[in-house]
C-alpha cells in the first residue's frame, strides 16, 4: 500500500521540528517530495541581554545540516511602542541592544527575507516567573531495574500563575584517562628516539552533553502549582559520565498554553512508536504566517518564556560509596615494544612498527619497563582527543 504524499510531507517536516527542538542526530531518510519551509527558532526570555533568533530553511535528510537563511531583517516589536532590531551573526540573528521582555507588553516578531517575503507573527507576552527552587540527585533504580541517578526538578508556584513548563540541561563531567604520562616520543630521521615533555593539560578534560529530549509538565490540574521530583536525566550506574566528578544545569522554561501545545504536539509526534499509520496528515500549527502567501507553510513559532536554572554537582563517592566506580569510556589496552630490535623483518613488535605507530599518532607512549616500551592508543593516555582540556567556568 503506498503511503499518500501529504503524509510523507507530513512526517518530513515533524522529523525536522523534533531535530530542531530536541538537538537529535537527523533520521536516515531521504525526501524526495523537498519542499524549502523556513524554520524560525525565537524564544525571547526574562533577563536583560541580546536575544536570539535563528533562521533556516527546511532540508533534505540525506544533508548534513540546514542552510541558514542569510541577509534577513529582524525586528521585535512591543505594544508599548518599543522595536528592537537584529543583526546577523554566523548562524544567528542577535539584538543590537540588550532587552527584556516586560510583563503586560504584547510583542511580536516581523521578518523580511532577503527575496522580500514578510512574515510576522501573532503577539506574545512574557508569562509569570516561577523560579526552579531545586535540582537533586537521587541513587535509584530505573523502570528496567538499571542502578543509577536520576536528576530530579522541583518548582512551586504559590500563585498557581505557571502550569506550563519545559525543562532542558546541559551535563559536563569529568575525564580523566587512564594511561597517562606526561612524556612521549618522536622518532628523528635518524631512527633515534627522542622523548619530550607533552604541551598542555592531557591527562583531565571535561565533556560536555545538552538534552536530546523534550521534557514537559502541566500542572494545570493539580491541587497546587508544585513540580515535585520531575525526573529531568537517568544515568546508570556504569555510564563514565559520573565516575570522577559530575555537574549538570536543569533549565526551566514557563510557557503560555499555545506555546506549551506545540511542543506537547511535537512531543507526542516523535515519540518512539510513532509511525506513519499515527500520523495525522499536516502540520504542528505555527503563530507565524507569511503576509503574500498566507497558505505558505512556516515550520517553528515565535515564543516568549520565563527561564530560570539550578546547577549541581556530585562525585561518584556521594552515591554510590561502597562500589568502585564505572571503567573508562575505551577498552584500553597496551602494546610493548622493544625499540632496540632493528630486524626489518620484524612488524609487530621492533623498532621500525614502533615508528609506523610513532609517525602515524596511533600509539602514545605510557612507560619504559625493562627496556621495552608500553604503547597506548591516543584515546587512552590524551583527553584532548576527545575532550576540552579547558576547566569550565563554572566547575567548582
């Protein structure tokens, strides 16, 4: 049975939303039903600073990434007479002024495309504040019986003003590998072995991950505006990511009803199990249209909301004080090597593989024993292969 060429469209542009919103890898999918949408990503929020806006332009799933939509103009307008006006920066449009949302004041966003398309949106207003009073981890056991931590949200409204709320993070852990030296080896055009300090931190990096997910609660019929133990991230007790030292900020984000609708609507689209017989035909609505084509599909929405944010950390130790913690993220196993046997006839272990590995930056020099020398793979014994050795700002 084949499927209808709506459904197909359909389904395209709620994969491209959920990539959009939820900062997932794109599906393997190839679209030859293209259609060339605009995307407009604009959640102004609480706070004096340069606001963003981010414009490009629906794209093949067989592409690596959108195209940004270049030489835009950009305004917000205020009901209260105020306009504010943004500027292209790489991939983003930023506000030439830093700027609140204020309460009470309907906004509205107006874009102009460089080939003099208008659109603009219908008007916002910036919802209640409810601040995050918490963010906790907890030791517990998953739905499948995993060991682990889930990082837990908790918020209350007393003037039961909120209801609507989003939550995203940002995880940044540390890494430190495990078959480190502060030394290593070049091998001179001479054949002889030269060691020299390593430049730079190699031995303790911090990575970092954003949430790929969408994470919604409406308390809207609840006896209180309360978000009690809202599970935000689980991570196993055998994840690397909390074997030395972990942090994470939990943002939460208050929502209008439209607002919250659309994401609970894409949400409800890309959930795993989803699939074309569940897939209504059209599109999650946006509140923005095109002035000329008024029937001219617009993918993402103009969205003002309150935003505040905890961060906390936690070592290994604090949860799970009894067990060793989690093995490092590569199998790490070593290679020796005696760099006194010359026979050329000799690939796996003499001189001459010693310095294909050497020349090549396959292997990283570990430790001298008896002569012989312990290899390891650049994984193993320099972060910076993988990972920032810059300490974060925020790392306490």
């Amino acid at each position: 049975m084949k499927v209808s060429q709506k459904i197909k469209k359909s389904l395209l542009v709620i994969i491209i939303l959920f990539n959009i919103y939820s900062c997932t890898e794109p599906y393997a999918l190839q679209s030859n039903n293209y259609q060339n949408y605009l995307v407009v990503e604009a959640t102004l929020t609480n706070g004096l600073k340069k606001q963003e806006v981010k414009l490009t332009r629906t794209y093949r799933l067989e592409e690596n990434e959108p195209s940004i939509e270049e030489n835009a103009d950009v305004k917000v307008f205020g009901d209260d007479g105020s306009v504010f006006r943004f500027t292209q920066q790489g991939e983003t449009y930023i506000s030439i002024d830093e700027f609140e949302p204020l309460p009470n004041v309907a906004y509205r966003l107006e874009i102009e495309t460089s080939n003099g398309r208008k659109y603009i949106s219908t008007e916002q207003i910036l919802p209640s504040v409810s601040n995050l009073e918490s963010v906790v981890a907890v030791r517990k056991s998953n739905d499948l019986g995993t060991e682990g931590v889930e990082i837990q949200a908790n918020s209350f409204d007393p003037n039961n003003n909120t209801n609507f709320y989003r939550y995203t993070f940002e995880e940044t852990y540390k890494v430190i590998v495990p078959y480190w030296s502060p030394n290593n080896i070049r091998i001179l055009e001479d054949n002889t072995i030269e060691f020299y300090l390593r430049d730079g931190e190699t031995r303790t990096c911090y990575s970092s991950n954003k949430s790929n997910s969408i994470a919604l609660e409406n308390t809207s019929n609840y006896v209180e505006d309360r978000v009690s133990n809202f599970p935000i991230q689980f991570i196993p007790q055998s994840d690397y990511k909390i074997a030395n030292r972990y942090s994470i900020i939990v943002y939460q984000y208050v929502h209008n009803a439209t607002s919250f609708e659309f994401y609970k609507n894409l949400k409800n689209l890309s959930d795993d199990g989803s699939n074309l017989s569940q897939i209504q035909p059209g599109l999650i609505p946006s509140n923005i249209r095109c002035l000329q084509q008024p029937n001219e599909i617009v993918v993402g929405l103009f969205d003002i909301a309150s935003v505040s944010s905890k961060r906390i950390f936690f070592n290994y130790e604090d949860l799970f004080p009894d067990s060793n913690p989690p093995g490092f993220l590569y199998e790490c196993t070593g290679r020796t090597f005696n760099p006194s046997d010359f026979d050329p006839l000799n690939s796996n272990d003499g001189f001459y593989a010693l310095k294909a590995y050497v020349r090549s930056n396959r292997l990283l020099f570990y430790r001298e024993s008896a002569g012989l020398y312990l290899m390891v793979i650049p994984y193993c014994g320099d972060c910076t292969t993988f990972s920032s050795n810059i300490i974060p700002p925020f790392w306490q």
